[in-house]
C-alpha cells in the first residue's frame, strides 16, 4: 500500500492558481512529496511577468506541507550507496521553495540567503 503521493510542477501550478483544490487531488493519510525538478522548472526563465504565478506555485508547495525528495546525487551517494556525506547537509532546495514563495518581486529573491 503507497505512503507517498508524487506531485508535478503542474499539479502545484494549478493549485497555486486557485483551478484545483488539494483535497481533489491528495488522498488523506499519503504523504506529498515532490522533487527537486520541480524547484528547477520553477527557477529557470524567471521574469517578471513569470513571478506571480511562479511565486503562487511555491506557495501551494508549501502550503501543502510537502516534503522535498532528495536531489538524485544526494540519494545515489547515500542511500543506494551508502556513503557517508563530508559535508553538513543544507536543504538549499527546500530554502529555495521558501525564498520563491515569500518574494514581493523578482528583485527580492537576489542576494536572500540563509547560507550568507
């Protein structure tokens, strides 16, 4: 029996743009889960006639309380192969979720750093 649901960028995009609610699509009881892809279609050929929408799809991510799938290096190295990581892990996907739907413009997201 699933315990995770796998959503698309676009399942996020609909949500964020109020054409599909949560509920219609979430099966209570799974987990949502969602890939660090989605972060990278969101972030390229971001313009400020893009923002809106892209900042209401980071919204809906996290307001779905999903949960960010590792990036495939990351799950490759140390949970198929068992290798210990040297360096701290930072979730800079998850950070850049929270970035992109907490912006006001395109201009806020430059230089917004936890790491800094």
């Amino acid at each position: 029996m699933p315990t995770h649901e796998i959503f698309d960028t676009n399942v996020f995009r609909y949500i964020g743009a109020g054409d599909l609610a949560l509920a219609d699509v979430h099966q209570a009881g799974l987990t949502i889960t969602y890939s660090p892809a989605s972060l990278l279609e969101l972030a390229s050929r971001y313009t400020p006639e893009s923002f809106e929408h892209r900042r209401r799809t980071a919204q809906a991510i996290l307001d779905s309380g999903a949960t960010l799938l590792p990036d495939p290096e990351t799950y490759l190295a140390r949970d198929v192969f068992g290798f210990a990581l040297n360096e701290a892990e930072f979730n800079w996907w998850a950070h850049a979720t929270e970035v992109m739907a907490q912006s006001g413009t395109v201009g806020r997201q430059r230089g917004h750093s936890k790491m800094a």
